[in-house]
C-alpha cells in the first residue's frame, strides 16, 4: 500500500480499510512511531517548532498528497512539489516564528501510539 494511504486517514474508506487489516494497522502504526521519533529528535535539535506533534505532519501530508478532483495531472504535481517545501519550510524552528493556536493533534487523536 502507498504512503499515502497509510497516512490518509480523511477518508472513511481508507480508515475502514486500515482497521479491518491487521498487516495494514500493523505498517501504520509503525510508520507513526518512527515519525513520532523523527519529530521528536528535531525538536530537540532546534530544527522543527515545538508546537507540532507527529499527528500534525501526519494530517498536513494527507491533505498534501490527496488531489484536488479535476486538477491536471501535471499540475497537481508542481502544486504538491510547492506545497511541501512551503509546508516544511513553515515547521522550522526560528525565534521569529508566530504561535500556532492551540490543539496540535498528537498521535493518541489519530488512533496512534
């Protein structure tokens, strides 16, 4: 199964799918603790905000790897390329950076670890 399905979890199907198989929940949440570690060591490196959690770059590449219906095929992929450099660029850690409101989504909200 794609990445993008893993951490898609905006789709009743998908979340169905994953639920009803074992292997499938197995890889899911696998590839969450690794992000979750991944995340975790950035920020105490200084290179990621403090205010986002795994569950937050979980949602924000969901929505980014999902099309828009009816975009070109070329163009979905300039706009997913563009967006996730600004999408990265906007969780670095900076002392100029501006407050996220409240709620960052953990891990636990997704059905995580």
């Amino acid at each position: 199964m794609r990445l993008a399905t893993w951490l898609s979890i905006w789709f009743t199907s998908t979340w169905e799918q994953l639920h009803a198989e074992p292997e499938e929940q197995r890889l899911r949440q696998t590839l969450l603790k690794i992000l979750d570690r991944l995340v975790r060591r950035a920020q105490a490196d200084g290179d990621l905000r403090h205010d986002v959690d795994a569950g937050d770059l979980t949602l924000m590449m969901a929505l980014l790897l999902r099309p828009l219906p009816g975009l070109r095929a070329e163009l979905t992929q300039r706009s997913v390329d563009r967006y996730l450099i600004l999408m990265l660029e906007g969780l670095r850690a900076g002392p100029d950076i501006q407050g996220l409101p409240p709620a960052e989504i953990g891990l636990a909200d997704l059905g995580g670890a």
